[in-house]
C-alpha cells in the first residue's frame, strides 16, 4: 500500500461549505498513520493559527524530547555525538507536519475587473496553494489578504499577476475541477489547457502538480454528475502530464470527517444556499467529501500509484517553521516630558536592556543564556 496524505481539507472556516472540525481531522490522520496533512480552506487562512496549535500540541511530548536530547548533545563527548544526532532525527521523523494551505480563486482576468456585465469576473478558477517554507507562508498571506482587500467581488480572489510575483516558497495543485486546466479540458480547449500547464511549470517547475479526484457518488440522493466529470477530466490531466512531464496527486475534496457526516454536511449547503432540504433543484454533493483513510485512497487510485505517492513527496518538501509573532502594538505619540528615543537609546545599552527582561526583580539571572536570547528575539529585538 502507498503512503498518502490529504493536501485538499476544507475545515468549518470554509464557513458554511465545510463541517470539519480541525482538531478532529487531525486526530483521524494521526490513527490512520498518516505524517502530516494540509488544511486548505476556501479563500481564507482563518483555521491556520488553530491548525498550528492543535499540531504543536500533538507534537509536544516529541518536542520536549528532541529538546533534551539537543542539550545532551552540546555536553556529549565527540563519540556519543553520532548517535545523539541519529536519534534526534528519527524523533523528528515521527513529528507531524503541518502543511499551511489555501483553495484561492484566480480571476480570470485580473483580480481589478469587476464587471457586473461579466460573468467572467464574480468567480475564479480554483487553485491550491500550499507553503514550503516560511517565505512561502508569508508569500501565501500576502496573496490571500490582497484578495480580500482589493480582489474581492463576490469571492475573494487573486490573480496570475500576483501568483507570479508571490510564487517563492509556495507548491501549487490545479485543484478540482473547478480549476483552471479541468475547466479547458472538459471545454474540449486542450490546447489551451496545455497553455496553462506550460505557464504553471514555467515558474514553479517541479513545485507544480495536477490533482485528479473520484468522487463517484453511492447513495440517491447526492451528485451523481461530478463523477463522470471527474473521468474525463482526469483523462486529459494525466495525458498533459505524461506529455509535459508533471507529476500527478490524488486527493479527496474533503469537507467533513467520516462518512457518516455527509448527511449533516449536507443540511449545512441547506443553509449555505438557502434552499428546503426536499427541493429537487437544490444543490447537492456527492456525499463522497470524507477525510478518506490512507487505505480508502489507496482503493481508489491503485491503478495510479504514483499519485498516492506523489502527496507524500510534497510532504517531504515542506519544511517546519513557527507562525507565532511578537505583539504588534500600536503606536502612541510620547510627551516630550517623558523623554525622546534618541535619548533611551543614548542611555540604555543592550546590556542593561538584556538584563531588563531577562532577569527578576532582585537582579537574579533566572533563565539559561539561550531561553534569554530566545526572549529578546521573541519581544522583537533590541530595537
């Protein structure tokens, strides 16, 4: 069996689309043995900080040994030193990774049209976006913030001018079918699918993959049209793939945890769209959005392997990091009377502004050299 993390979760901050609970997500992934998996909420990074702390505590007890061991290490002698190292990265092995993700909406045109005339505008081609590393994290937050302030137009969204001058650090899937690429193929537009495809790897290079779902629906009453969709589609994805030579990835559209949550998911779209749960024409899911275990996947796309495997390589790529920030506090204007900066910077050394936080009210020194480093950088320097 391949090894397989989810890189496409909607949580309950993809509000009123999404009924899963991080914490509960999390908690599924680690019994299923997976080793990290992403959150990637419509337009919004508002369940990152949760998805965060729900990790780091998961993570804690593993911490708190790598902790100890590290300051084994600096008092060990040379010989033990190989073997310290050794077992702090089999530690670091076992922590879970969080991956700091987002499903944006890409204009079509730029994320400035908003013309009420042009139904190009009041939507966006679907895209996946997922942070490698700290710069592409910040990356990630400057993109989704710009489109909420300046892109929004029924939806938040982007545009490829800004993906491209935010591509650092970031690892980019097609998403569903509501991206751009599936949108072309299922127009019967392969060449300009290709185009896409040509664009995307040009900056991404091997940080760019298409996504393939299966979400073929079982009981009546769900989406039974997504599917076939999802069969043609994929057809051309893989084709483009072999011919431009893009890796592939597999995931599940998730939008709740277990499968027995489909039906309360579905009372949520009742709500989401205003509709009577009897009304025919109402919209629908294919009741297949489950965080599907690593074996449920492995069922679906056994005859694409590599796609299994694939997740598992992004994995490897990210990187971990701590979004924790020093408080940013407003700024009031000083009384001249209270003194100017210049002359708290002519007066204070860093010495007496190191021992200002880092020791108790007596002059005690109450935290190693280290922690009190840590402290200072944490507060947000000496200036």
């Amino acid at each position: 069996m391949e090894e397989f993390v989810h890189l496409h979760v909607h949580t309950q901050f993809s509000l009123l689309d999404g009924q899963a609970s991080i914490s509960k997500l999390v908690d599924k992934a680690i019994k299923d043995g997976m080793r990290g998996m992403a959150v990637t909420d419509h337009g919004n990074m508002m369940g990152i900080k949760e998805f965060f702390d729900v990790t780091n505590k998961k993570n804690g007890p593993i911490n708190k040994q790598i902790k100890e061991l590290k300051k084994k290490l600096k008092a060990a002698p040379a010989e033990e030193q190989d073997a310290l190292q050794v077992e702090i990265a089999q530690l670091k092995g076992k922590l879970f990774i969080p991956i700091f993700g987002c499903e944006v909406y890409c204009a079509r045109r730029t994320l400035y049209d908003k013309d009420k005339n042009n139904d190009q505008d009041k939507s966006g081609w679907h895209l996946i976006l997922l942070a490698k590393n700290e710069k592409g994290y910040h990356n990630l937050i400057k993109i989704v913030s710009k489109g909420w302030t300046d892109g929004f137009y029924h939806r938040p969204r982007t545009d490829k001018n800004e993906l491209k001058k935010y591509h650092e650090g970031l690892i980019v899937c097609s998403a569903c079918i509501g991206g751009e690429i599936p949108k072309k193929i299922l127009a019967g537009r392969m060449d300009e699918a290709e185009q896409a495809v040509r664009w995307f790897k040009e900056i991404w290079g091997d940080d760019y993959y298409l996504e393939i779902q299966r979400h073929k629906a079982t009981v009546p009453r769900a989406n039974h049209e997504t599917y076939p969709l999802q069969v043609q589609a994929n057809e051309g994805l893989l084709q483009l793939a072999r011919k431009l030579d893009v890796k592939v990835v597999c995931t599940n559209d998730v939008h709740f945890v277990d499968e027995e949550n489909a039906e309360a998911h579905d009372r949520l779209i009742c709500l989401a769209t205003g509709k009577d749960l009897d009304d025919p024409k109402r919209m629908l899911y294919t009741k297949q959005e489950w965080f599907k275990t690593t074996a449920e996947m492995n069922a679906l796309f056994c005859d694409v392997p590599e796609a299994l495997s694939n997740t598992v390589e992004i994995l490897n790529k990210v990187e971990t990091y701590d979004i924790e920030h020093a408080p940013i506090m407003p700024n009031f204007a000083i009384p001249k009377e209270f003194g100017t900066e210049e002359e708290y910077r002519q007066r204070l050394t860093e010495k007496d502004l190191f021992d200002e936080f880092t020791q108790d009210e007596n002059g005690n020194v109450v935290m190693s050299q280290q922690d009190a480093e840590d402290k200072i950088k944490k507060l947000g320097g000496y200036d």
